[in-house]
C-alpha cells in the first residue's frame, strides 16, 4: 500500500498524458467531410508537440510562445496535420542539440503560427521547389516529399498562406497565417 501511495503522482501523470494522447489522436481522427467549425491553433500545437514528444531526438529543446489569439474557422484534423508535419521537420532538421520555437499570434486579423529552429536553414534555390511534390532534403527512406506539399494544400483551403525562409541567425522558419473566425475568405472542403 505505501509503494501504492507514493506512486501516486506518476501514475497520476502518466493517466493524464494518456488521457491527452488519446484527446488529440480523436482530434486528428475527424473527418475533413465535416462542416468546418472554429479551431483553436494554439491546441493543435500543443497535440502536435504531444505526439511527438517520442519522436523529437534528446536535446531538442521546445519553446512555446503562444498568445492568446481568436480561433480560425476550419477543420482541426488537417489543420493538426500542418503543426504537426512542421514540427516534425524542424526536429529532424538538427543534428544532436537544438531549439524549436513555436510561437502564434495576431497579425491583421488573421493568427499566424511560427516553426522555427536551429538547424541548418533551407538549401539554396529551395524556394521555387519548396511545397512541390516529391521535394525532400531527407534520405530516401525518411521521408517522401510530401509533407510540405499536402500542408500547402491545407492551408490554401482553409484560405490562409503558408511561406518559408531562412532565419536571420540560422536555421528554417515557417510561417502558416490563416483568417480568424469570422474574417477573410471561408475555407472550402478539404476532400
């Protein structure tokens, strides 16, 4: 019984996290057919960084920087897609120790989401290439080269812009802006 008890807080904790695991595989589960609905960005996040909390490498540092910001009218499995592949990306982009950043924000009445990190940066002459099929800096059997790609096609839906460039010091930003509920051009289904 004493073991019981003192075992008590991580087995709290570790109910919990399971619990929040199973919330956002839920959420990324949901039918895209669906009317859209409004989203909270800053939760996609967190669901993003929550799924992949096994598959960022030791010493990748995450540092989250989310403000309160309105929600956007959408679909919050593919939306969870976009977070989750340009976290994803960032991770595998640094080599040993490195910092993610994510940050969300206002900015002219649509919510910007930021990925940034430490790693190498985008190879030069990537712009063009960036978000076509096929396009990967990865290994062959890493990844395919469409990551990128499919997230485009969901923000362009969700009648937002996604771009990229290097940071002044170092390594990829990202930069997903979508309307905030309300505002801008409604998305069209993402089927």
């Amino acid at each position: 019984l004493k073991v019981v008890r003192e075992s008590k807080p991580v087995l709290d904790q570790a109910l919990e996290r399971t619990g929040q695991l199973v919330r956002q595989l839920r959420l990324a589960g949901r039918g895209d057919h669906a009317e859209a609905e409004p989203v909270d960005v800053n939760e996609l996040v967190d669901g993003s960084l929550i799924l992949l909390a096994h598959e960022l490498k030791q010493g990748v540092e995450v540092d989250l920087r989310l403000q309160e910001v309105p929600p956007v009218n959408g679909w919050p499995g593919p939306l969870g897609q976009v977070f989750l592949n340009l976290i994803q990306n960032a991770g595998q982009a640094m080599e040993g120790e490195g910092r993610i950043t994510v940050t969300s924000s206002v900015e002219n009445g649509h919510v910007a989401v930021t990925v940034s990190d430490t790693g190498p940066g985008l190879p030069a002459g990537s712009e063009e290439n960036l978000f076509s099929p096929g396009w990967t800096t990865k290994h062959e059997k890493e990844g395919t080269g469409l990551g990128l790609f499919i997230s485009k096609r969901i923000v362009d839906k969700h009648g937002g812009r996604i771009r990229a460039e290097n940071g002044e010091s170092g390594g990829a930003v990202f930069v997903v802006t979508l309307p905030a509920a309300g505002e801008g051009t409604p998305p069209v289904d993402v089927g």
